[in-house]
C-alpha cells in the first residue's frame, strides 16, 4: 500500500483543496485519506480536478483538516507510524 500511495501523493497534491494524503486501514481494510482545507462540492469541480472515489483499488475517504502546517522539529519525511 505504501508503494501506491507514493505513486498518487504527487498527482493528488496538485489538486485544488488538497492539503495531505495518508493511510488509513479502520478495519484492517486500507483506505486512502485526502486531507482538503475546505469541503466543496465535486459537482463543482472541473473533472480533471477531482478526487477519485477509488484510486488503484483502494477507497478514497475526503477529510476537512483546514490548512496543515508542518510541526517544527518533525520534517524528516517519515510518517508517525515509520518513527514509532
């Protein structure tokens, strides 16, 4: 699943709204989160700058976070699961 998510992280990013992209697996099932700054309707977005209801197999879950901005002290790369 890692593998995948690097290879979509670079598309999605470019999107409109779009903010950060991880990893969620609830119920033992993978799922890709799409962190946006604000809910919009995807009616009202150009196809080409939508997000997928699936991307590779996996669901796409779209979450509202606001603007992210990076912790000082936490910009190695790793997400917080690879640094335990």
């Amino acid at each position: 699943m890692r593998e995948e998510l690097r290879r979509v992280t670079d598309r999605l990013m470019k999107l409109p709204h779009v903010v950060g992209v991880d990893i969620d697996a609830p119920s033992g099932r993978d799922r890709i989160r799409v962190f946006v700054d604000s809910r919009f309707a995807a009616a009202e977005q150009p196809p080409e700058e939508r997000i997928p209801e699936t991307i590779e197999g996996y669901p796409v879950d779209i979450v509202e976070s606001g603007p992210l901005t990076a912790e000082e002290g936490n910009d190695d790369g790793r997400s917080a699961e690879e640094r335990g």
